[in-house]
C-alpha cells in the first residue's frame, strides 16, 4: 500500500503526517490499518500535548465500554479478565488489546457493508478515548466534521447558501419610505466596485418605483431583494438617490455569486460613529477588521464600536492581531501556558501606522463572547484601551490545536490556557463589562416588532431594539461619563498566573 505525505498547518506550526492512500477504502483491512493509525496518534497527542496529565488507563477502559455498545456480536469480544490489583499500566494495556483485538475480530467475521463499519467502530474508539478526557473542547473529528471545520475556520462560503446578487446589506428607508436603504457593500461585490456607498437609498429596480409598492416596511424590502437577486452574469439596473448627486443616478450590475454568511459588517451610526461587527476569528479577520475600519475613516469615523456578540472564537493568532490594531506597540496581549509548552507571550509587534491606538474605543460583549473574542476584550480592557459594555462574557479560557489525521480525520486538543495581561485567566469566570447592560427580554423585543416605524430613522429603530448599542454610543457621543477608569496600563514584568 503505498503513502502519500502531506504537510498540515496548525496555527502557526508546520508539520508532517503519513497519510493512507485512500484507495480500497470500503476493504475493511485497510480501514483497520487506518483506524488503528489515527487510535495511535489520538493517544500519542493526548499523552503528550494535552493541557493536563492524563489518565491513560480510565480513558482506554472508558473508550472499551463505550466500544462495546456498538459491536456487531458478541462473540467478537475477546473472553478475559483483569485483575483488581492491577497496576495502571496492566489495566491500560490490557483495554488497549481489547479494543484492538475486538476490531479485527470484526474486521474478519462481518461482510464488508456491514453496519457498523470497521471504521466506524474505529471511529467510535477514538471518539470516545478523547471523550473520555471530559473536556467540552477536545474532540475527534471524522473527516467530513474535519473538513467542515476547516471550512469555517478558512472563512470560506458555504456553496450549498450560496446565491446571486449585487453584495450589499440593506434595510428599508422608513424614514423617507422612498425604498431600500444600503447600510453597507460587501467587499468586493459588484456594488463595492460601482461606487454604491452606505446611506445611498435604492429607489428603483429595473425602473420600477419602490415608494409606489403596497404592504409593510418588511414586505417591501423581502420584494425588493428577491428582484435584485436573480440567475448568475444576469444584470440588474438600480437607481440611486445618492447624499452626493441632486439627480438620481442609474447603475447597471452583473449579478455574482455572493456568501451569504457574513463574518463582518460595517456602518457609520452617525456623522462620527462607526460599527463594527465581527462574527468569529476565521483565518484573515484581522486583516478584514482593517479593511472595514478604513472604508468607515474614509466616511468620516472618528470614534468605532467594535462588537463581539455572540463571537464564539477561533484562530488565536487572529484575535492577536486584531488586539495589535489599537495597542501601543510592546503592549502585552496574552500570555499562554500549557502543561508540556512553555509560556508564550504575544506583545504588540504593530507601529501604529493606521493611527488606531488613540481612536475612541467601546466594545460590547455578552454572555456568549468566548476564545479569541476573550482574549481581545481582555487585551484592550487590561491596558484601559477601551469601555467594555454589555454582559459578563462565556469564560473560554483555553487554546486548542487542531492536528491532521489519516483519510482526512482530525483532532480538536486542548493543549493550553491563555491569560489577560494582568495575569488572570478568565477559563470558567468570563471578564466583566464596565458598564453591565441587559438586553430586552422576549416580550420586550416582541412588542418593539409590533410598532409602525414610519417616519423613524434606522438608528432610532436599532437603539431602541438594542440597548447595549445605545449605551456604546450614548458614551462615545459624551452623553454618559465614568470618573476612574483610566489607571497605569499592566507592567509586562511580573506576570503573575491565577489559581
């Protein structure tokens, strides 16, 4: 059987794997072989890379009773004993050829499209072992999870959502009721690269008036975007009512394939204030942050609400960079510690060439910040870069790698914990708001959608609907005030671990 080597990337680690060809993948020999091969592996990086010393023996004699509840027959499971006085390692050895053994057996008694397969009993072993560990983070991952993981991760589209439009992020003008109104282009869109701008109002699509339509804010605008999506490389006219041309102007498009998962947005709120919202930390977030903060300097934004709600996470070495954006350089963003790694300080490396590091700053977070949206808002609250507002975020305070395996299978290790500048891991306590505000309540929310916004402006609509937001930019506008909250940023000598 031959091998085909491949290089994987985790994080900013290179390294090599064996990886079986996957030819004869329904032979269940061959599924043995890889099966046993990514087994090993699991183990291998369980034994030596995870966050805390492992207990080898109760996780294989957790993985065989898990194991044994799927087995095809009963006469497949190897007749022995083990002794109550045996030592750790002779309980360890003993469920490892027990799970092995019992998959051969299998491997050679069942017809080959038997259910469940040799590698799904495989599968099920190393699920289990890195189960075992009781960690909700670590986990094995079957090659389609795997792949899925690294797709989302990447940033990259979900093809099966995809659609074809023009790019841009809209809602109805209820202030004038003329028709849609752009909040903002999406990078490059074919509205990005005609020049459509945020404010400008769609009046028309394909010369039919918007403002002449019937029925609700909402069915209007569902109408409209329904016209202006259409087949690929089929054109679109819309006309513009631009703040920059007393005269309406028309703007052909060609309609392209556009992602419909967003992963940032970006406005202005108002002549000053910009917006920010980053759904996660895939692969080049830090470099899209930068690109929608200077499209909103370009509007005119002299102060930014960056919002991580409902950010989960992701790549670490992106939440860095993001923080590295409004840092001093030399600052202190995060430190990491692991059981078998050595301490890992990341400073900011950045000069400040955009002119970030004095822009007027609030960040909101909730319950449901986590990871890497963490360790930004820990970063900039720990150096008093920023006012933090919202809810007491998730408290995921750990780092996972994520490590190729055979036939496209993957592991998701927890291998470190990461802390703030000031020394404190936020792992199961979350960082705490500076100014606590709740969010509506269900019935709150819900009477808000039942109210005719005519003639209400859509900033007026988003503060009421969000009163998070509203107190983000009732502080940037100078409205509220906190006294104290500057002190002396953390000495980046001394740093000193929690618990």
């Amino acid at each position: 059987m031959r091998r085909v080597w491949t290089v994987g990337v985790v994080g900013m680690t290179v390294f090599c794997c064996a990886v079986l060809s996957a030819e004869g993948a329904k032979n269940p020999y061959i599924d043995l072989k890889i099966g046993l091969n990514n087994f090993s592996r699991v183990t291998e990086l369980i034994y030596t890379k995870y966050e805390k010393e492992p207990d080898l023996a109760t996780l294989y004699e957790q993985t065989w009773l898990s194991l044994a509840k799927i087995l095809p027959a009963t006469d497949v499971i190897p007749s022995a004993t083990i002794s109550p006085y045996s030592s750790s390692r002779e309980i360890r050895d003993f469920y490892a050829n027990r799970i092995e053994q019992a998959i051969t057996l299998t491997a050679r008694k069942q017809p080959d499209d038997a259910t469940p397969s040799v590698r799904q009993l495989w599968n099920r072993a190393s699920s289990a072992l890195v189960g075992a560990l009781e960690d909700p983070y670590s986990q094995f991952l079957p090659a389609e999870e795997h792949k899925e993981l690294q797709r989302v991760l990447s940033g990259e589209p979900d093809q099966s959502k995809q659609f074809y439009g023009v790019g841009i992020s809209v809602d109805w003008d209820t202030t004038g009721n003329e028709g849609v109104l752009v909040i903002s282009p999406l990078p490059g869109t074919p509205a990005e690269r005609n020049g459509i701008r945020a404010g400008d109002i769609i009046i028309a699509v394909d010369g039919d008036l918007l403002k002449n339509w019937e029925g609700t804010s909402s069915e209007k605008l569902t109408k409209a975007i329904e016209m202006i999506k259409g087949e690929e490389g089929t054109e679109v006219k819309l006309t513009l009512k631009k703040p920059s041309s007393p005269e309406p102007v028309d703007v052909i498009l060609k309609r392209e394939p556009i992602n419909p998962e967003l992963h940032i947005t970006k406005e202005m709120l108002d002549k000053e204030v910009g917006y920010i919202r980053l759904y996660s930390f895939y692969a080049h977030a830090a470099e899209d942050v930068l690109d929608a903060i200077r499209y909103l300097k370009t509007e005119g934004m002299t102060k930014l609400i960056f919002d991580l709600r409902y950010n989960p996470g992701g790549y670490l070495d992106q939440a860095v960079k993001v923080a590295d954006l409004f840092l001093k350089k030399d600052d202190l963003i995060t430190y990491t510690y692991g059981r078998n790694s050595p301490e890992r300080y990341f400073y900011d490396e950045s000069t400040g060439t955009d002119g970030l590091t004095d822009l007027p700053l609030v960040v909101l977070m909730n319950e449901w910040s986590a990871s890497a949206s963490e360790v930004v808002t820990g970063a900039l609250k720990d150096n008093h870069r920023t006012l933090v507002v919202g809810k007491k975020s998730f408290g995921k305070g750990s780092v996972q790698e994520v490590f190729n395996l055979n036939e496209g299978a993957g592991l998701r290790l927890t291998v470190a914990r990461y802390y703030t500048p000031s020394g404190v891991s936020i792992h199961e306590k979350g960082i705490q708001p500076d100014i606590e505000v709740e969010r509506l309540t269900d019935e709150e929310a819900e009477a808000i959608l039942q109210k005719d916004y005519n003639n209400v402006s859509r900033l007026s609509r988003l503060l009421e609907r969000d009163p998070q937001l509203k107190v983000a930019l009732q502080y940037l506008r100078g409205e509220i005030s906190l006294a104290g909250i500057k002190k002396d940023p953390p000495s980046k000598d001394g740093v000193k671990k929690d618990g």
